[in-house]
C-alpha cells in the first residue's frame, strides 16, 4: 500500500463531513462538520455523554454513519488506516484478557489485513523502543490484566507509539493516570507535536486544556464549536457546550478570566 506524503501544516488532518450517529434511533451526534489541522494538540471536550467518544469511534470506523462522511488526511479511512492510531476510552476495553504488555504493544506493529506476519528485528526494536517512552519496559512480560490503571493507559499509548502513525486519537488518556504520568505523557505528546505528527484527544478536565491543547473541538451532540483555543474559548461557546451545568459554569469563568494561554506559540500560524 504506498503511504501518502503528509507535511504539518499543509492539510486537513480529519475532515468530517455533516456526519450523525443514532442509537436506537436518538442522535448522539447530530450533522457534525469539522476540519481539523495537521501538526497540532487537540482537545474534544463536552459534557458526559455529548458525543466525544462516539465521534472518535465514527472517524474509526467503528461505528456505522447514519448520514456524511469522514476523511482522513483526504483519504478514505481504508486506506490509510495505518497512520491512524486510537486509545480507546480505558472503561470500553475488557482488561481480563490473556495478553503480556509486550504483545498489546506488538499489535501496534502487525499491518491489518494480513495474516502470519512475523515482526522483523526493526518491529521488536519499535516496541522496546516505545515501551521505554511510557516507562514500562520492565513489565514488558506482565499480564495486561495484573497492572494499574495508569499503567495500562501507557502500554495502549506504547502500542499507540510503536505503530508510528501520523494522527493519534487518544479517547481519555489520563483517566486513573498519576500527576507525573500525565506530565511525562504529556511531554511525550509534545515531542510527537513538534515532530509534525497530529494528535486529538478527548480530555474532560477542563482546569487543563488551555495548558495542554493549541486547538479545541466543543462537541454537545452537536458541534459547538472547533478553532485555536483562546478564539473558541468564548462564554456563549461554554454555555452552549456545558449548558445547565451552573457551578461548572461559574468556575469556567473564572477560567477565562484568568487564562493567560502558555502553551501557545510565537509564529503560531492560524487556521
Ligand atoms: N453502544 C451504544 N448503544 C446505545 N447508546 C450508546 C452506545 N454508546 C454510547 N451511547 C450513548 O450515546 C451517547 C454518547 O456517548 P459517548 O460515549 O459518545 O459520550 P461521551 O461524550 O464520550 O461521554 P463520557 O464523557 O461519559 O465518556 C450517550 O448518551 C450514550 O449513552
Ligand atoms: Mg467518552
């Protein structure tokens, strides 16, 4: 399969197109339309049950579209799957079954498709390489289902590393993580920014996304709102992505009094 050539920058790293999403017939996501940039850090935030999840899995293709369509990279998902690499929501995933650390993160090397594949040396070296990134390389050989929650969130983010995508969908990644997990973690998605790789991730800790994200997507079925931060990060957008939630209100504004946005750069270019 050839890989496109993608420069940070110069495309859309999703295009969603009037998609919805129905359960039982009710609408969980309702004719969303976004373009998200290459080569950013980018926050979905939105109260519980608005959707976040169920549009990370509609971008992955797991869930069926009942109207639009997604892009990726201005290609179908298909076809360019290896380069999209998704954390699945910790709560979503069965943690009892029979897999060591190491293996988890050797699916990240195994191009789907096809069958008995072995790993070459270069495989294996990725996945040290990545175990070593989230710090868990000495429990490369212990059973997914006997480590800690933190801990399990960084063997999915190694697998996540060691596939070497472009674009990174974390659904979470630092629920049931400790402080200086998140730090390091953090960090790592710095790197990978700077790299040119795009990575979103849905975050519900709304204290933290001026310092962590550059771009956010304010999602409440509907789409409320997606662009750089301090210009979405408005009291009307707020409102209408937390509605109803008066104390979180209130603390959200206190937030946009006091935010200064550190994590934003000179030469920064605008969408
Ligand atoms: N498999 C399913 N079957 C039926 N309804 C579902 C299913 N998955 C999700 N839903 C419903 O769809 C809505 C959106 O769920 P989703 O998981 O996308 O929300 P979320 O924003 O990720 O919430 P949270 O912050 O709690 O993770 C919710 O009302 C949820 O109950
Ligand atoms: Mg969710």
């Amino acid at each position: 399969m050839p890989k496109p050539f993608v420069k940070a920058g110069t495309m859309n790293s999703i295009k969603v197109h009037n998609a919805s999403v129905t359960y039982n017939q009710l609408p969980v996501l309702w004719d969303v339309d976004m373009d998200l940039p290459t080569g950013r850090l980018i926050g979905i935030v939105g109260q519980n049950g608005s959707g976040k999840s169920t549009l990370l899995k509609a971008i992955m293709g797991l869930v069926p579209l009942s109207s639009g369509n997604v892009k990726i990279f201005e290609q179908d998902l298909d076809t360019i799957r290896t380069e999209v690499a998704y954390v699945p929501q910790r709560e979503s995933v069965d943690w009892n079954f029979p897999a060591s650390v190491q293996e988890i993160v050797r699916m990240g090397r195994y191009q789907p498709g096809r069958l008995f594949q072995r790993l070459t040396k270069l495989d294996h070296q990725l996945v040290e390489d990545a175990l070593k990134k989230v710090n868990m390389l000495s429990f490369k050989n212990r059973q997914i289902g006997e480590l800690s929650g933190g801990q399990q969130q960084r063997v999915f983010i190694a697998r996540a590393l060691a596939q070497g995508a472009k674009l990174y969908l974390l659904d979470e990644p630092f629920v049931g993580v400790d402080v200086a997990t998140e730090k390091a973690i953090m960090d790592l998605l710095i790197e990978m920014k700077k790299e040119g790789k795009t990575i979103v991730i849905v975050h519900h800790d709304l204290h933290s996304v001026t310092s962590l994200f550059d771009y956010l997507v304010m999602l409440n079925t509907r789409m409320i709102a997606h662009g750089a931060i301090d210009e979405v990060l408005t009291t009307e957008n707020l409102n209408a992505t937390f509605g109803g939630q008066l104390n979180l209100f209130a603390q959200l504004q206190q937030i946009i009094k006091e935010r200064d946005f550190p994590i934003r750069e000179k030469g920064f270019e605008e969408k």
